[in-house]
C-alpha cells in the first residue's frame, strides 16, 4: 500500500515565494497547500490539518508569531511542526520565533535542498514522537502521560477529567464502527472548542484510545467545562433512533460524572456522578 504524501502548508503572502517554495518540494514526496495571509493560513491550519507548516512571519492579519501561538494553545495543532521563514536574520528575531512555539528558523533566500532536508528532519521526528489518535488527531498516550508528569512534578493544582461514553460497545453493535468513529470523533471535537472557550492555554487534551477522552485543566476549569455536554447533543452528527430498550443511547441523557475536589481535602472523588 503505497503511504500517503505528507501535508505541507506554505503560508507567505508573497505570491512569487509561495511558488519557488511549493517548486522546491517534489510533488511525488509532498502534498503541497499555500495561504497568502494570516487569517488564511490559521483556518487552513485547523481545517486541513498539516503535517508541517511553513510559515512566514510578516503576513497581512494574524502574523507568524500569533499563528504559532494559536497552534501551540490547541490541542489538535499543537504538536504540528513549524518551521518560520522570515528575511530578518537577527538572533533576537530568531529567539521570538522560538519563544511563540517554532520548531525551526529558515533566513530567505534559502537553500531549496536545506529546506527540503529541514523538512524531512521534522516529519521524522514528528511521526516517530506522535502517538495522536488517528480517529480523534488528538495527543496519544505517551503525551497524556507527559503532561500529567509535568503537571505532577509542578506541584500547582490541577483537575484530571477522564471522559468515557456509557453503552459505546451497545452503540457500535447497533450503528457500526463507522458511526462510532464518527461520536468519538465529534466527542473530541465538542471537547477541544469547550476548552478553547471556556478553558487557559495551560490545558491539555488527549485521547486514550477507544471512548476515553482526557482533559487535563487549571483547577477552576473543570467546573466550567460541567455544561458542556449540552454541545453533544447539538453536535451529535447521526439521526439517531433506537428501537429497543437495551440498543444504542438510552443512557445517553444521563449527565456526566464529573469529577470533584473534596472540600478541605487534597484527594479526588473519581466517581461521584451529578446530581
């Protein structure tokens, strides 16, 4: 079976770079995309989902610094690869672009073969460290684990939400595995922009594997995220009808179980359902 091409997005709003660029990257290697400005390449970024992102820093719009930080704040873009193309060669300019969240710095005018070998670099160390899901795109367990280390090791205080779906093996027997991709799916979808509304750029959000979702959020965050399985029923992708008392979703209205800090206490209460 012949792998597919990895994604690269060129965004620069000079039209005639945009063009060497996407001329210096063999078509039989790449899936080349471009953006011409800033508000472009971030909805690019969250609709196509790249492999890497070439990215210049003076756009009309969002600019390269903004971007990066956009994608390193969510959680299905942060681990995207960024390499910033820019003319200024300043070692402060260059500390900038890695402060927001680059990968990587290439100074125009740039050597085609060093791109191309730069990128090449970054896709192996991208796939080789990412453990994503490839249902749900969000980061796999090796990063859960990570950032509940880190979280850990910090010693400031945190909520751990572990998410499951009741009667998701009913669900599949009845719909298929194809509707069931599509709800775990959706599910990080709802979660992912719940935490980008009401959430801090310091959360995380992973995906265990099956119909386990985690967020790790700042502590006053997990109560804002209670509400939110009001999106679930508007996202819901399938007409749904089940036909019998022990198939598909009759549990599904039940709220989520959430879970609490106990009051004066330092110990989670992992299973207290809602009232």
């Amino acid at each position: 079976m012949l792998q597919p091409r990895p994604k690269v997005l060129v965004a620069d709003d000079d039209h005639n770079l945009r063009q060497l660029l996407m001329e210096a990257l063999p078509k039989h290697k790449f899936e080349v995309y471009q953006a011409a400005d800033g508000n472009e390449t971030w909805d690019t970024v969250k609709n196509l989902r790249p492999d890497i992102v070439l990215l210049d820093i003076m756009m009309p719009g969002l600019d390269g610094h903004e971007i990066c930080k956009l994608m390193r704040e969510n959680p299905q873009t942060r681990n995207i690869p960024v390499i910033m193309l820019t003319a200024r060669a300043q070692l402060k300019d260059k500390l900038e672009g890695i402060e927001a969240g680059a990968d990587d710095y290439i100074t125009k005018p740039f050597d085609p073969m060093e791109l191309q070998a730069r990128i090449e670099m970054h896709l192996r160390r991208y796939l080789r460290d990412s453990d994503m899901s490839p249902i749900t795109e969000l980061p796999g367990n090796k990063a859960i684990e990570s950032a509940l280390v880190e979280r850990i090791e910090s010693g400031r205080k945190f909520a751990f939400l572990y998410i499951d779906l009741d009667d998701f093996k009913a669900f599949n027997d009845y719909y298929g595995f194809t509707a069931g991709s599509d709800v775990i799916r959706m599910t990080g979808g709802v979660l992912a922009e719940a935490l980008e509304e009401n959430g801090s750029g310091d959360d995380f959000l992973g995906h265990v594997g099956g119909d386990g979702v985690r967020p790790d959020v700042h502590r006053d965050g997990g109560g804002r995220l209670e509400g939110d399985h009001q999106r679930f029923r508007r996202a819901h992708p399938h007409p749904l009808q089940p036909r019998g008392p022990n198939q598909g979703l009759h549990r599904l209205d039940r709220p989520p179980r959430v879970r609490h800090e106990v009051p004066g206490d330092d110990h989670l209460d992992l299973h207290r359902p809602q009232r």
